[in-house]
C-alpha cells in the first residue's frame, strides 16, 4: 500500500474541506476502502476519517419516519428498535450482508458508497476494467461473469453493486442527504447509483467531495408483510447471486402497496414499475406473483454465465412476495 | 509514522505507527500480542477478530490510527490471569478445535457474540421465527442463531459442531 | 470430559488435548507468532501471465525501484539470486518437488511463479516495495488444461511426454503412487475384454481444482548463525524439509535446524519444500539478517500445491445378481512442468469391490500452472465421488438398494495383492450406520421424499483409506522427579497427535498420565516422517509404543521404583528408540466407513441444504474417542465444501485467480452422529490403530451427489453442483412448493 496523510475530521464542513485540499477520500469502517487500497486498486493521497462526526442517531422525523445518520453502523441500524418494529425488510436486508464482524465497523454511508465485487475490478493483475481504468476495456463482458448483471449494462461495464442494505432502502422510498461544497441536496434513492453507461468509474450521482450525512426513510405500509430474500453459492456469508426486497399491504383482501427490488441483477436495486403497478388490486396469490416475476425481469440481458439468473430472479420474486405475505 | 494509543486488555499502550499499519499487525508484529491470527488478511476468515470499543471485528480491515484511543480487547484479555473465561473452558472440554488457529476468533467472537444476544441483538435466523421475535430479540439461542451469528469465523478443520455445543453450553449458563 | 489420573485404561478416554488451554488463551505459539529479535520482512512478487519470459530490462527497473524505496535492504530476483541446486532425482521423480529450483532463470511456468523476492524493515514497507514492481514478459502460448495438452500431444506423434531437463511437457503414466510401488496407477487384471453383464453403467466424471486453505498461512522466519541455518516453518515434514533444503542450498543437513511446534492445519499442504522456503533461507543469508516470510491468501493458492483437476471415465458391469463383474476407470489429471505429481485416483477401485475384471489408468498431462500435491484423501476424494456415484447408478440399474449393492459386493481379501486384510469391519459400518440412520425406511424412487415444501434425499456411499506405517524413532528422557518426555519430529496439525501420544506413552510406560509429556516439532529430536497419509498415529505410535514399553522393561528390571535409582541407573532411562514401517509381506492394512447424509432441495432457488449425517468407522483402535470424533466431523465438513462450494476460480484467458473460493461456513454443515467400530487392528502397529485423519472425507462428496438424485432425479457428475444444476426452470410448474 502507498503511503497517504490520514486526520480525523470534526465537522462535516470541515470533512469537505480537507477532501477537497487533499484531493482524498472519506473514512469510515473501511471494511470497503482499505481493502482496496491493500490490493492497490485505490490508492488515495489522504484518507479523512468521519467516525467522529457525530452523524450515529436514528430519529423519528416529523411526518413519522425515521432519520437516520450516516455514521450509524450496519449492526446498529438493523438492531435498532424503530427500524426493527417499522422497517424489519431493512433490518433484514443488512443482517443478510457480510458478518457480524463487518456489520459492526461498516456505517450505512459507506454502505452506500461500497465499490462492486466483480474481480477484475478488485484485481489490478486483470488490466482490462473501465470502472478502474477508463478506456482499458471490460474482461468481464467474455470472462466470468456469472456474478454480473442482467440489467443496465452497457458496452463498458456489465458489473452490479453489492449492497443488501440498498435493496431493502430501494422499495422503502429513502431520501440520501447529501452535503457538499454547494451545501445541501437531496437525492432519492433511485436517483443515487448510476449505469454505467460511458463512464462505469462513476458508481452513483454524487459530486465532487460530496458526504452523504443521513438517510431519511418516509413511513412504510410494509412493517406488517415484508421478506429479504437472499441467494448464494452457501449459507451465509457470500453476496447474492439474486436478492429481493418485497413489500406488500394487503387490506381486504387484496393488495393495496407492492414494492419489488431485485439486488445482484443490476449497477443498482432494480425495480420496475409496471410490475409493482400489476400488483395493486390483485388477490395476495401465487398466480399474481408469477405475473410480476414475469414482469420485473422483462428486457433481462444474460451474458454467458449468468443466464440462469434470470429463472432465478422468478422464482425468487414469488417466493418474497409469498414470505412476505405469510409474516406473522 | 504517527503515535496510536490504545487500552489493549485494559493497559495502555502508545506506539508509533505506519499509518498503513492495520490493528492486526500492530497488535503482532509491534505488540507483539500475537494470539490474535491473520488467516487472510481480507476479512474474509474471522481469525483477526478482537473487540474495539465493546464490538467485534476485523482488525486486518482496521486502519490502527483511526481507532486511536480505542479499547481493545484481544483473546489474551478473555481469561482472568490464570482463571479461563467459561467459553475458554468449554473450548477445551468440548473439543472445540482442532489446528487452533482460529480460536483466538472463534473466542473473541464468541465472547462478544453473547454480549449481542444478552442485550437482544438479531441475526437472519430470527426473521424465521416472526415480528415479535424480530421485535424482542430470541431469547434463546438455538443453533441455528449460534451458526449464524458465528458465520463469520472460518474453521477449515471443520470443528464447528463442537464449537457450538461450547458456545451453547455458556449462553445456557448465563441465562 | 477430564482426563484420569488412572494410568490403566487412559487410551481410549476423551481426554482433553494437552495444548489446549494454550490455543483458547492465544499463548500457543505458531510459526508466524515466533519473535525473533532483528527480524526482517520478505515479500514475494509473483508473475501475473502463464508462459514466456520476463525482461531482464523490466527485472532491472523495478529492482532499481524497490531498492529505492523506504525501509528496502536487498532485493532478490533471477538476475541476482545465488545459485540454488536442483533436488536429486529420488526426490524430485516420485514427488511434488521442483526439478527447477526459483530464481534460477527468466522463463515463467505458471502464474504465480516467484519473480522475486523483497525484503524490508517493516511488513508495510516490504509490501509497498514489492508492489511497486512492473514486469514486463514474452508471453508464450500456455496449456492450460489436461485435454489441450493431450489433443496437441496426438497431433505432434509424441505422448511420451517424459525427457530429461528441468522443464517437461506433453502427458506420460506413472507407475506407482509416490515410492509406494505397490499403489500401482497402471493395472489391470481379469479377461482383456469388458464382459456382457446384464447391468452396465459408464460415465465421465470431473473434480476441479481444489486448495487445501488451511486458515494459517504459510510462514517462514529463517536465520543464520555463522553457516547454521535454523527455519521456524509451517511444516509437516521437518525431516524432508531439512533434507530438501540442504539439497537446494547444497549444505549438509547437519547444519540446518528445523522448527514447527505447532502447525495452523495443513490437509496434504505444507509438506515437501515450497520454493519460497528456500528463497527465505538464501535472503536470510545475503541480508545476514533474520527474514520473515508470511505468505498471502492468494499465494497459498499457487505456492504451497493444491489438489488438481481429474477427468474420470468409468464403467462397471454387474451380472444379474448385481455382483460386479468389471470394474474400469481412467483418469486424465495435471501437474505441473516443474514437478511430478499424479492424483492417484484409482487407487480405491483396485479392491473396494469384488470384481474379476480390473483397469485402472492414470494419465498426466504437465500443464502451465502451479505444482500440485497430496490435498486430504490424494486419490480417494475424487476417485471415491465417481467410483462411489457409479456404484449408486449401478444400483438403480440393477434396481437393488445402494448399499444392498455394496454389501453383495463386499471383499474378504485385497484383490490387488491377493493379501489378506490385518482388520475389516466394512458389514459392522453399513449395517450399524443404516440402523442409526433409518435407511431401512428408504423408498427407491427418486423423488419420492418431501418435507415442508422441499425435495428430501438420502444417499450413502463407502469410505476407505489406506492404513500406513512408516519407520520413526522416538526419544526419551526422565528426571529425578519423574517426569517422563517423549519426543519425535512429528506435528501437531490439529489432528491431536501429541494427546494420543501422551495416552500411549502413559498407557505403555504405566505411568500416572499428569507425569508423561510428548513434544514435537524439531528436527533435533528423533526423526519421524511427514504428518499426512494418516499414518502418523500409527508411525509415530509405534515408536512412542516401543519407547515407553522398553522404559517400563528398564525400569522394571532396575527394581520399579524411580526415586531409589541412582543417577547412573536414572541416566539409563534416556534413550532413543527407532521402530519399523510396516511389515514386508504383511497383510494389507487399510480403514473402512459408510456415509449415509440427508438432502434437502429446494428446487425453486436451487438451494441444497445437508441436513444430516451418520458415519460408522472401521479405523482399528479409537485412541481418543473425542478428538476422533472431532476429526471425522471435520473431514466430512472438508467433504462437503469439496461437493457443494470448492472450485479455485480462475480467468480462462489469462490463467490468474479471480474472485473467491467458498470453504464451508458454520451455517453449512449438517448435524452429526458419528460412530466408530473400534476394534482395535495389531496387524499394522502394536497400538492397534489404523489411520483416521483423512477417510472422514472419503466418499462424502458422492453420498451427498446420490442423496441429491434421491431427492430431485438429477444425476449429478462434475463437481461442485451449484444452484445452477438444482434449480428448476420457472415454467415448470410440477411440484409446487414454495414453502422456505
């Protein structure tokens, strides 16, 4: 690992200033970061480390959902009494990612800002990766790519973004808080990652220096009825190959709220509209659910090895929808 | 380099450090306090685990200079001098381990592991049982919640069945 | 679960692995936790394509670079290095040690392949160094697999793919496993021609490319004194090590000292001499400073062997009452073009069953990747998946139950040898493990069993693996407060070898067991052989056996009562003793089990969860009911990992490592019950043990294949089996379940 300056910041402003003099990164549990910058694949001139800026309360806001700082850790998050009892699909979803040993270091910002998996991004030994190197090519699009995406791929990059935790913060309608050098923005959650596109370097829509300093979820209609599902390769411990995050309401007997997301299909959680929109006013069944699965992975582009992520990102669909249905 | 001070098993310690030096190799190579393993260096294994500040993790992902004037607990600090810890004593008496070399990380997770249930921590295995579980917290730990929340500690010899029966040997004790 | 202090009848109790307080307080001192004053950082630069040449331009540059850079004290590349020497040919033909010593010119063999070697005053400055290095290569074209090399090998008239120098290609067929010339890889017997019989089954099966991961890395800490050089290494082989390392370095072995007290799991890794070894040893030299050597994650799979890939093809043919009347199977496998090493895969076939009728045929390709070697259960692994999946295909041919199957098939005698057994209690295991498992409740059909909305299957398949005796001295020592040390340079790798010593030098010497110690792990003690093959309880055993029974024989003879000898008399009660491998013309010694393990499939996400498993073994004497537990349970979990996750990843276009290998986690494994036949077996060693280390994952990877056709239909072939091959497409709509 190359050398670099390392401070802690007191002040979010002050956090800015110092990225922006020295040309870093922010610091937090590093569980991300500092394992890239062993394998040389980020090398910044100046880590700020932000973990005692405050930023680790989980509050309730005014029009009854939660604020949450982005200091707060995983482990603290998803064990937390409001998010438990109010929004157990985003306890859920983190306790699925990583270990407890992870969760406990990680924050919910760098969460956020976590890089992706794919190996020849983490590997600089594989020289083709736009995302790492601008211009170099893509080895995933003909190598192994049985990890990759099905959705928003481009000619550049066909990589997806590892967090659990995005998923569930997807179909709960989160509001990122963002501050920068031009102050203050807001930016929900389906506007914070990005496709790749032209430029796979740029995971997400934030600016230069920009901090994300709290996550605000509105009110959820999914407290009752909600299930993370996750599949892998083993038991625990190991990113999905398929994830959802499903939510329903159900009064009367028919479904009167639906949020689908998928995770390991895509550079962000994917959702699609049609397919929630197909849900409301539908009898809870399985026939119903099949019908958004069908939905959700229209216009799926399999690369060589990940075609059956598709018939999986089906049958996962019903199954959410199905648990979470049955919660008691 | 830079100085880091630590409570390392409730001592104070200043050293001065690379700043690239991660708690797991200031905690062998300078302090030599070296019952804590590096088994892969990624966070990937769990044999680096020690508790910073009350809560497990990784110290091969642990940058020492950002927990400057952190408590740590490492499994030298489990036992009490010369009295073992009582998971320390039903590693032994059950068999829990074989090479020995992650049971630094399977203690050290362990021990903190149980601090997490006692005061109503979750794991993926709780959703199984429904929202007052999720709520409240399991107030047993069955197996599966013990497997799950110790998923995160790799034992290549395979001595996890043993491990679990020490684990919930203790946990039943403490109740 | 505490030890007795009742010296008759110590072997046999669960006694409490004596270094075990040490390993739950972290004081129990790997090689990497040894703190030698001065100590130096080494780090490794390794190539990144798989065939051509470096630059010496490139060499060069980044050398300048590195030696640069902070905190560097030397740099050691093949522009550099001091002449290492080649291994004698009895090393290097019969074992995975490298004809080609590193460093020695500018070809590369493999990815992986050492480069070069950094060394600085500070780990991190040693990393950043060696990261620093930009090489530059010739490529040449590389063969990359078994199958490439066999088509060009055809194409070019040339499959004799033996020659003379350092660096070999194309295929040949070794003779015999290892310097076991009776584990013959080439053999047959019976009519020449394959028999009509009324079932046949013949099928391609495939293992891939497996790392041992033990959770300690390889390390090295190597210094000189004067010209004595003394290696704290992660070794299970000090005997060899020191004789491999002096070959290298062309220095008597009397001038090395080697030291491995304790070892952080090794599974067949960790043996022979790895080349970073070697280089550790010569930087130590030329930076006339202790040099510390850890390898990383990666570098363990490239440095330290690994278990190759094999194609198998195999065929049986039963007659109407099922009983086998050909058995042939032929492997294709790999190595490397720097070493020999061939995965002895039919190894099992040539007696498992009854069959007149026997092929067996091991080819080996050398291919442009990292030298393999033994990795738990070499041969049996991969070879018991196919032959053990065959016999349950052979089964449902016949339509008679899998272990009826193996029951009719059942030897009384080792075809291969025509010896008889020294113990076999195979019957005891399948009807023991089939009662306690309920495997009379079994329904044939596949699909047949389900449970809250999952497909359910049961399998079983037999285990076996070879019972080896060795020769090994052992060493004794007692002082005047009765004490009594034995010690051998064995190692402790986690199979408990210094507990059940301590119980057999207890037991033999009957002496109260608070009073007996056994130390390893230094090559100044006796010699012993490396710890694998499972022989270790019966080599070692065997000497510690013989030591402590000659000690009780002295001291018995001297009047029996150690606090009334004199000094001179005491000074007779240190002594060293050497015992024999096993006997020439005795019977063959081999362990046997039966593995029964439940399945459950979830069809919808392709999720396959081992639920339960029963295993009864026949390993002669159960020293230490505990430990052997603990060790079996471990060897099935390595069997299951080896089923359902194991496969080292790598880019098919550039040959490097890519992404992660799965090893088994706590949430996998199954809930045990184990068993064991425990008749103790004196035809191999007067402990009356047979080997237990490696059959527990022996035949695991082809029970949980069967149990997964019980339960889903699917005949599973080529490991591992992942989502890919259990899940059912959406638009099957059959059997709906759903329920998690």
């Amino acid at each position: 690992m190359k050398t670099f300056e390392f401070e802690h910041a007191t002040t979010v402003e002050g956090a800015v200033d110092r990225v922006i003099a020295t040309g870093g990164k922010y610091y937090a549990g590093g569980t991300n970061l500092l394992d890239l910058m062993k394998g040389g694949v980020e090398a910044p001139a100046a880590l700020v480390d932000v973990r005692r800026l405050g930023l680790r309360d989980v509050t309730v806001t005014e029009s009854g959902g939660v604020l949450i700082g982005s200091g707060v850790t995983n482990s603290a998050l998803a064990n937390h009494p409001l998010i438990r009892s109010q929004y157990p699909v985003l306890s859920q979803a983190i306790l699925s990612g990583a270990t407890t040993q992870l969760r406990n270091m990680a924050t919910v910002g760098g969460n956020l800002m976590q890089r992706t998996r794919c190996p020849y991004f983490m590997e600089t030994a594989f020289a083709q990766c736009n995302k790492r190197n601008p211009g170099s090519g893509c080895a995933a699009k003909d190598g192994f790519n049985r990890e990759h995406a099905l959705f928003g791929v481009s000619e550049s990059c066909v990589a997806i973004h590892p967090s659990d935790m995005a998923v569930a913060l997807a179909i709960l309608d989160a509001t990122v808080q963002v501050h920068g050098p031009d102050g203050r923005r807001d930016v929900p959650i389906a506007e914070f990652f990005r496709l790749p596109g032209d430029e796979p370097q740029r995971d997400n829509t934030l600016r230069a220096a920009e901090f994300i300093v709290g996550i605000e979820l509105p009110p959820s209609p999914f407290a009752e009825h909600s299930w993370y599902l996750k599949v892998r390769d083993r038991h625990s411990y190991a990113f999905a190959l398929v994830s959802v995050a499903a939510g329903l309401r159900v009064e009367d007997g028919v479904i009167s709220a639906a949020a689908v997301a998928l995770g390991g299909v895509a550079p962000m959680p994917w959702r699609v509209a049609e397919a929630e929109a197909g849900l409301i006013g539908q009898p809870p069944a399985d026939a119903v659910f099949r019908t958004a699965a069908e939905r959700i992975m229209v216009g799926a582009q399999p690369l060589g090895q990940n075609g059956f992520k598709v018939d999986l990102g089906k049958h996962s669909v019903v199954r959410a929808l199905s648990t979470a249905l049955r919660v008691t | 380099m830079r100085d880091v001070t630590l409570t390392v098993n409730g001592e104070s310690r200043t050293v001065a450090a690379d700043v690239r030096s991660t708690l797991l190799d200031l905690l062998r190579e300078t302090l030599h306090l070296t019952g804590t393993k590096k088994g892969c260096d990624h966070g990937l294994c769990g044999a680096c685990t020690v508790s910073v500040d009350g809560e497990r993790v990784v110290s091969c992902l642990t940058l020492a200079a950002s927990v400057d004037g952190s408590d740590v607990l490492t499994v030298e600090g489990i036992a009490d001098g010369d009295q073992l810890h009582p998971l320390q004593q039903a590693f032994v008496d059950c068999d829990g381990f074989q090479c020995g070399f992650c049971t630094s990380g399977q203690i050290s997770s362990a021990h903190a592991m149980l601090h997490e249930h006692a005061r109503g921590d979750l794991s993926t295995a709780s959703f199984e049982a429904g929202r007052s579980t999720v709520c409240h917290g399991p107030k047993a730990l069955s197996d599966d919640e013990i497997r799950e929340r110790m998923a995160g500690n790799i034992c290549r010899c395979g001595a996890y069945a043993n491990i679990v029966e020490a684990i919930a040997g203790v946990a039943k004790d403490v109740k | 679960m505490t030890s007795t202090t009742d010296a008759a009848g110590i072997v046999g109790t669960p006694m409490n692995r004596v270094e075990g307080i040490e390993k739950v307080t972290g004081h129990a001192t790997y090689t990497a936790d040894v703190v030698v004053p001065g100590t130096t950082y080494a780090v490794l630069v390794q190539s990144e394509i798989p065939h051509g040449t470096v630059t010496a331009d490139s060499l060069r540059a980044s050398t300048e670079r590195a030696l640069a850079a902070p905190g560097v004290l030397h740099v050691l590349t093949p522009l550099n290095c001091p002449a290492l020497h080649a291994p004698p040919r009895q090393m290097s033909d019969d074992l995975p040690l490298e004809r080609r010593p590193p460093l020695s010119d500018l070809t590369v063999q493999h990815v992986g392949q050492h480069m070069a070697l950094v060394i600085a005053d500070t780990l991190e400055n040693a990393t950043a160094a060696a990261a620093s290095f930009e090489l530059d290569y010739e490529t040449a074209p590389p063969q990359l697999s078994a199958r490439e090399v066999l088509d060009d090998a055809a194409g070019a008239g040339d499959r004799d793919g033996e020659g003379d120098g350092a660096v070999r290609h194309g295929v040949y067929q070794p003779d015999h496993f290892v310097k076991l010339e009776d584990e013959k890889l080439q053999d047959s017997r019976g009519v020449a021609d394959e028999p009509t019989g009324a079932a046949r089954v013949s099928a391609t099966y495939t293992t891939p490319l497996n790392t041992h991961y033990p959770i300690e890395l390889s390390a090295t800490i190597a210094q000189w004194d004067d010209d004595v050089l003394t290696v704290h290494d992660t070794t299970r082989w000090i005997t060899g090590e020191r004789m491999a390392l002096a070959a290298y370095l062309g220095i008597p072995e009397a001038k090395i000292r080697i030291l491995s007290p304790l070892v952080g799991g090794a599974f067949g890794s960790k043996s022979f001499l790895w080349m970073h070894v070697a280089l550790c040893a010569v930087a130590a030299r030329e930076v006339g400073r202790p040099v510390k050597l850890v390898l990383t994650r990666d570098q363990m799979f490239s440095s330290t062997g690994h278990r190759p890939r094999t194609e198998q093809h195999l065929s049986l043919v039963a007659d109407e009452a099922a009983h086998i009347l050909s058995t042939e199977q032929h492997t294709l496998t790999e190595t490397s073009t720097v070493a020999h090493f061939c995965e002895p895969v039919g190894l099992s076939a040539r007696f498992l069953y009854d069959s007149p009728r026997l092929v067996v045929s091991h080819t080996v390709a050398r291919i442009n990747y990292p030298t393999p070697c033994f990795m738990r259960g070499p041969g049996e692994a991969p070879g018991l998946f196919a032959l053990e999946v065959a016999m349950d295909e052979l089964a449902y041919a016949s339509n008679v139950d899998p272990m009826e199957l193996r029951l009719r098939n059942d030897t009384d005698h080792d075809q291969a040898s025509g010896k008889a057994w020294s113990g076999k209690h195979l019957r005891e295991c399948y009807l023991q493990g089939a009662e306690r498992f309920g495997w009379g409740e079994r329904p044939m059909a596949p699909r047949s069993l389900h449970r809250d909305g999952l497909r359910v299957g049961w399998g079983m398949a037999t285990a076996t693996y070879p019972g080896r005796r060795m020769p090994a001295s052992c060493r004794v020592t007692t002082d005047t407060a009765g004490h009594v040390r034995f010690a051998s340079a064995t190692h402790e790798v986690g199979t408990g070898v210094r507990t059940v010593m301590t119980q057999v030098a207890a037991d033999a010497a009957g002496l109260d067991v608070a009073l007996v110690g056994f130390d390893s792990g230094d090559s100044l003690f006796p010699d012993a052989p490396y710890s694998g093959a499972s022989q270790t309880t019966a080599t070692v055993g065997s000497a510690v056996h013989q030591a402590a029974t000659e000690w009780r024989k002295r001291l018995d003879d001297m009047g029996g009562q150690l606090d009334q000898l004199t000094p001179g008399q005491l000074e007779t009660l240190n002594f060293t003793t050497t015992s024999e491998g096993a006997a020439e013309g005795g019977p063959m010694s081999q362990s046997f089990g039966a593995h029964f393990c439940e399945v459950t499939v979830d069809e919808g996400i392709g999720r396959v969860s081992v639920t339960r498993w029963v295993a009864m073994m026949d390993c002669g004497r159960v020293l230490n009911p505990k430990l052997a537990r603990n060790q079996v349970m471990g060897g099935i979990t390595f069997g299951l990992g080896m089923a359902l996750l194991e496969q080292v990843p790598y880019d098919a276009h550039t040959a490097q490592l890519i992404g992660e290998y799965y090893l088994p986690t706590h949430a996998d494994r199954p809930v045990f019950d184990i068993g064991f036949v425990d008749v103790p077996d004196y035809g191999l060693d007067p402990v009356g043990v047979r080997g237990i280390g490696e059959i527990g994952t022996c035949g695991v990877p082809a029970a949980i294949s069967n149990a997964i056709f019980h339960a889903t239909g699917k005949r599973l072939r080529n490991l591992p089996i992942t989502l890919e091959n259990l899940m059912k497409p959406f638009d099957d709509e059959s059997d709906p379940g759903g329920t998690p």
